[in-house]
C-alpha cells in the first residue's frame, strides 16, 4: 500500500540527465555568462537589441546540451524566428488575450514541430512579442542577428577543449 507513492516519487524525481565532469560544468556556465555579455555588450555599443529574454534558456542548451538535436543551429536560428514571426503576425490581427496568447504558443511549437525545428526556449518568443507589443524589426534585431551570434559563439566556443562537438 505504502510503496506505492513511493514508486511515484522516485519516478518523478529520478535524473535521466547524465552526471558531467565538473570541467564541462564549469565550461557550460562560463559560455553562459560570454554569450550573454557579449550580446549585452553589442546591444550597448550598436543601440541594436542583440539580446532577449528567451535566449537565457538557448544558452543553456548550447552550452550545456550541445549534442542535443534541439542546440543545434537550424533548430536554434530557425525555431526563434518562425516562433517570432507567428507571434508577430497573430500580434497584429488577434488582441492580447488568455485564447492568443495559447493560440500563439500552441502555433509556435506546432511549426516547428512540423518543420522538424523545435528549439523549446523558442516557445516562449510569441508571448515576448505579444506582452512587448513588438515590430517586424525585432525579427532582425534580435531574434536573427542574436540567434546566429549565439550558435557562432557556441561553435567556438566548443572548440576549446575539454568540449563536445558542435554543431553534430
């Protein structure tokens, strides 16, 4: 009777992520905090947007998951901007309301599932664009130009040893 719920938890809460060496830990951050303060930097020093919110979550796949399909770089460039641009063209047409805001989402993943693109940190681009009110411009600056940087970066990045291969 007891060992039911038991069951249920051990479940729940096993990791399937493999344990990594702490090198490639340490390494994973590391290319975190590069990439966004590069990004952040480039925004600074241009007065172009090279950095949005969902490409905190990209970065982890890209430094912690590189090997992953869903880091790699048609799946990052191609899946942030079709998730951008169906929150933009749904923004203009669909007012900001619990319904399109889902519709948005349920749209993005979607597409990129159809496309065979899923980049999951990408699900999240719809709702910056609706909660931001947002332009075609930021399909460009940042969700494209920040996109390429952030693969570039991570395929560089990936060439300094200890590392795994990147792009597969």
């Amino acid at each position: 009777m007891c060992s039911r719920p038991i069951r249920l938890m051990k479940q729940f809460f096993h990791r399937q992520q493999p344990k990594q060496a702490l090198k490639l830990t340490c390494k994973a951050g590391i290319g975190g905090v590069l990439s966004v303060a590069i990004l952040s930097g480039l925004s600074t020093l241009t007065g172009n947007a090279f950095l949005m919110a969902p490409f905190g979550a990209t970065c982890v796949l890209l430094f912690s998951l590189p090997n992953s399909p869903l880091s790699q770089p048609i799946n990052v460039i191609a899946g942030h901007c079709i998730s951008t641009a169906i929150g933009l063209i749904l923004c203009q047409f669909l007012p900001l309301a619990w319904w399109s805001l889902g519709l948005a989402v349920g749209l993005a993943i979607f597409m990129m599932a159809l496309l065979r693109v899923t980049h999951p940190p990408a699900g999240a681009d719809p709702l910056v664009v609706f909660f931001g009110g947002l332009g075609w411009e930021y399909l460009l600056f940042p969700v494209l130009l920040g996109s390429v940087l952030l693969t570039l970066m991570a395929a560089v990045f990936h060439k300094i040893p200890p590392s795994a291969k990147y792009p597969t």
